[in-house]
C-alpha cells in the first residue's frame, strides 16, 4: 500500500458496532451505584463527553471521587461485557467494509474499548481481515483518544495522516483526528445525537455509508 493511498480509521462502539443497547445498560447499572435516575438514550447522547468522569460531573454536579469512578466503572464494564453479546454489526458495516478493501485502500480500527475483549469480538464477526491493524485500549479507562491515536498512526507507516479520515460517532474521534492532522467524519447512530456533533465543525452523516462516500472525497 503506497502513502498516497486513502485510508479510514474506524471507531468500533457506537460506530462499526451497534451496541447503544448495551451502552444504556451499563450506563444505569453504574447509576445506581451512586443513587442517580435511570438516563434515556437521548438525554445520553445530549449529555455524553470524554473523559466519561466528565460525563458523570454532568450528572452529579461534580466529578465523581476515585472510589465513585472505580466503582461505577466496574459496574459498568461487567454489565457491558454480560449484554454485548446481544449486540451486532450496524446495517451494512460488513459489506462496506468489504468493498473498501475491495478498491485497494486501506482502513483499521482504533477503539478506546479494551484491547483485549476487542481482538475476540472483531474477530468473531468475521470482519477482521478488512483491517490492516486493530487496536483497542491497553492502559486505564477514562482518558481520551487523542493519544491513542498518535501511537495507532506511528505503527502504520504506510499511512499518510493527510490522506486518512476517522469515522466515529464522538466528537472525542474528531478530536484524536485532528490531533493527529486527519480530517473526520462523524456518524449519528451512536454516542452523541446531530446537534451535539454539529459544533465540533467536521461533516455529519445519518449512515455508515454516507461516511464512507464522504471520507473517499476528503481523502482524495
């Protein structure tokens, strides 16, 4: 793969995989912990931020303590991992992914999801192959994606930053993209609803496939 080849790098929660569900869930098993109301996914995509202890400082009216953190974030990740499994791929995420591989460019996958729950999962979709590199999260939750995406890069010397487009469904995958000099799509149907990406000031799409036309055409 030559540099000046286009190349995607994908989100995986909320973007290639379709677990909102499973989000929400996991979101209100951690409430609990601390005594909070059960949140509706709108009012999770209009109030969701990373760091998520920033989330949390939205609905508590201040960051939660360290013992609070670990707390909700176990919960969390143990509810998670318990109801992932009824989760699938976001319509047509397989086929798109397919046909980008098809045409000869490149595209991995950089998720802030841990990297080894991530690897199993990828793989049992069967998708894996369509990725140069996959890569999840190796140090503590509740940071940002910005550097994880410096080092994600780093390790694909073939692709040019200038010509690789992030497609997530966060403002945060938008951030780690201009962090990094890529340019960044984002999509809808996850984390964060239209308005609250809108101001980030980067393209916003309904599809999956909409964000592939339009990262073809920022690549180019």
């Amino acid at each position: 793969m030559g540099k000046s080849a286009a190349h995607i790098v994908w989100d995986w929660n909320g973007t290639l995989f379709h677990d909102n569900d499973a989000i929400i869930g996991a979101t209100n098993a951690a409430f609990v912990e601390l005594g909070l109301e059960p949140i509706t996914l709108e009012r999770y995509r209009a109030l969701y931020c990373v760091p998520v202890p920033r989330f949390y400082e939205r609905l508590l009216g201040r960051l939660p303590t360290d013992a609070e953190w670990e707390l909700m974030d176990e919960v969390f990740h143990r509810y998670y991992a318990e109801h992932r499994v009824r989760c699938g791929l976001t319509e047509g995420a397989a086929e798109l992914l397919a046909e980008w591989r098809r045409a000869g460019r490149s595209q991995s996958l950089l998720s802030m999801y841990v990297h080894d729950e991530l690897v199993p999962l990828v793989r049992g979709f069967g998708i894996e192959p369509h990725f140069v590199r996959v890569d999840g999260r190796t140090g503590p939750s509740g940071g940002s994606k910005a550097e994880h995406m410096v080092r994600h890069l780093q390790a694909l010397a073939a692709v040019e930053p200038e010509r690789t487009v992030v497609i997530g469904d966060a403002a945060d995958d938008a951030v780690a993209a201009l962090h990094v000099g890529a340019k960044a799509v984002l999509y809808t149907g996850g984390s964060h609803g239209r308005a609250s990406l809108e101001v980030v000031g980067v393209p916003v799409v309904d599809s999956l496939a909409e964000a592939v036309e339009v990262a073809q055409e920022l690549a180019a």
